[in-house]
C-alpha cells in the first residue's frame, strides 16, 4: 500500500464514525499535501492544507487528461529530463493501470513491431 493511502487508512480508522465532515476534510487535506509534496498541485496560503488557493501544474493536467494514477505520475515525474529507452521501459514495467491482456486486434501489429525491432 503506498504511504498516503496508509495514512488515509490510518486517519479514517482513528475517526469517530458519527463526524464524516471532519474525517472528509481530513483525507482532502491529506491528499492536497501528497499532491503538493509531490510536485503535481500548488497550494499557496494554506494552514494545514484546509484553506488556500490550489493551482495545478503541469503533471495534474496530464494526469487528468490521460487518466494517469498518482503513483504512476509520482514514476513518471521522477525521470530525468533525458532519460533512455530502457529507463523509459523499466519505468513503464512498474505501472500497475498497464498491466492487461493483449487484445486480439492489437497482436497483428504487435507482431509485426516485435519483428520490425532491430536487436544490437
């Protein structure tokens, strides 16, 4: 389980069940602090992430536009700026969303690219 997701878990179980508000704004001002320490939000004028004015960055556009999970975009943003194939194909391993069967209209041009690839 990733750290914020335990934090979360960790926040909902020590809230009393008959005070959802509070907890609701809890995990919000959990989850700003996440999106913010990680680079993705930027949230100005904040005491303990409750109030302020949050203004998205680039990696919360490309987030929500190519439906990327945080974890993934966490992987993504800590590539360097020239990074190589191979690093770009480990990084692209560890994505979880990416992990599905290979649909039977796509195994033609896969073949065909696997055997289009030049090994050195």
């Amino acid at each position: 389980i990733p750290k914020h997701q335990k934090q979360l878990l960790i926040t909902k179980n020590a809230m009393q069940p008959d005070d959802p508000e509070k907890w609701l704004i809890q995990t919000c001002g959990i989850t700003l602090k996440a999106l913010n320490d990680a680079g993705v939000i930027c949230v100005k004028g904040h005491e303990n992430y409750g109030n302020g004015d949050v203004t998205p960055l680039f990696p919360s556009h490309v987030m929500s536009h190519h439906m990327v999970d945080f974890e993934s975009m966490k992987l993504i943003m800590q590539l360097p700026f020239d990074s190589e194939t191979r690093q770009l194909l480990v990084m692209l391993s560890k994505f979880d969303g990416l992990h599905r069967p290979v649909r039977r209209s796509e195994k033609r041009f896969l073949n065909n690219a696997h055997k289009a690839i030049k090994y050195k």
